[in-house]
C-alpha cells in the first residue's frame, strides 16, 4: 500500500506504563492505515528522522503541534511491523518511511521436523520462498510531518515508566534488579 504525500502521520500508545501497545497511524484521504509498533520502534525512528533532518540542509518548520497528533479511531491495525525504513527524497522533498509487516516462521515440532526433514530430502529442499512475502506500506510525508511525528514519538514514549539511571531499562513501581550493578544492590531507584 503506498499513501502518497499524507494528510497526517502520527504515533501513539494505548494502556498502562507497562503495558501499552504502540501503533503507528496515517491517513491520505478517506484512506488510513495503522500498524502497532514496538516502542524501540518508535523511539528509533524519531532519532532516524532527527538525523535525517540534520543533513538535509534545509529549515524544517515546525509541524502540526503535539495536540493535533493523537491517535485517530478505529485503532484496527493492519499487522505489527518488523522493518522500518526511512529516508529522504531531495527531488520531492518528502521522506519515505516504509513498514514492513513482521512475518514469523512457526516452529514445528520436533518430531514433525524430523518427517518434514525427510519428506525434503526425497523431493526439493525447502526454500527462502517457502517463507512468505511480508506486506509493505510506504508513506511519503513532508519534513514538517516528519519532524513532527518524531517530537510526539519521543514524548509518547516518555510517558511510560521511568528509566535506570545505570542500566537504561525500565523500572517497575516496586523496583528492578539492574544488572548494571552486578548483584551488588537489589533493586535500583531512579
């Protein structure tokens, strides 16, 4: 699916810190489309889109502001992403972000590997087209959007639980066990 030049593009989560699902959201048109997203993924494309942005050599406005940005219903994802892929188009000024559907290999059982081990070896050996064709979307949208979505990424994932100051990961309300300080303490305040 490919949205050329979107109306809108944004990030957001839904549930407790803790537990929220990150989705991913734009709109051309009447068409929109949502993928949930990890929140590494969210975190990662905004710094992506920031250094982007910082070769491109050009003033990048503001965008829409944060409050225009939030998730739009209904949040029916189309897949979770796996790859995400961003970049830049100089001759049409607008980035690309492109999302690739997270395909997983069901794992067989042991005992059905060892039939379907021998059922290859009697006729053609399994193959990378044996694995599926992830669906891909392509979204086109302006620096502004761009810059804009990667502001609210980052303030969207903030918004969940607090970080280790030593290890970076997060801490839950009765603490963590950071490995950061190699068993010497036992939980580890912000």
């Amino acid at each position: 699916m490919d949205l050329e030049r979107v109306d809108r593009i944004t990030a957001g989560a839904v549930g407790e810190p803790g537990e929220r699902t990150f989705f991913l959201q734009a709109r051309q048109g009447d068409r929109s489309v949502t993928i949930l997203v990890e929140k590494e993924q969210v975190e990662l494309l905004g710094t992506s889109i920031l250094e982007i942005l910082a070769t491109v050599g050009r003033e990048t406005g503001e965008g829409p502001p944060s409050e225009e940005l939030g998730l739009e219903p209904p949040l029916e994802p189309l897949w979770r992403a796996g790859r995400l892929s961003i970049g830049y188009a100089e001759e049409r000024d607008l980035m690309l972000l492109e999302i690739e559907e997270l395909v997983e290999l069901e794992d067989e059982p042991e005992d059905e590997q060892d039939e379907a081990h021998d059922v290859e070896t009697e006729s053609t050996p399994a193959t990378e087209t044996d694995v599926p064709e992830p669906d891909r979307v392509r979204l086109w949208a302006t620096r502004e959007q761009m810059f804009a979505l990667a502001r609210h990424g980052a303030a969207v994932a903030e918004r969940g639980r607090p970080r280790c100051r030593f290890c970076g990961n997060p801490i839950d309300p009765e603490g963590h066990m950071c490995p950061a300080m190699n068993g010497h303490r036992e939980t580890a305040e912000r």
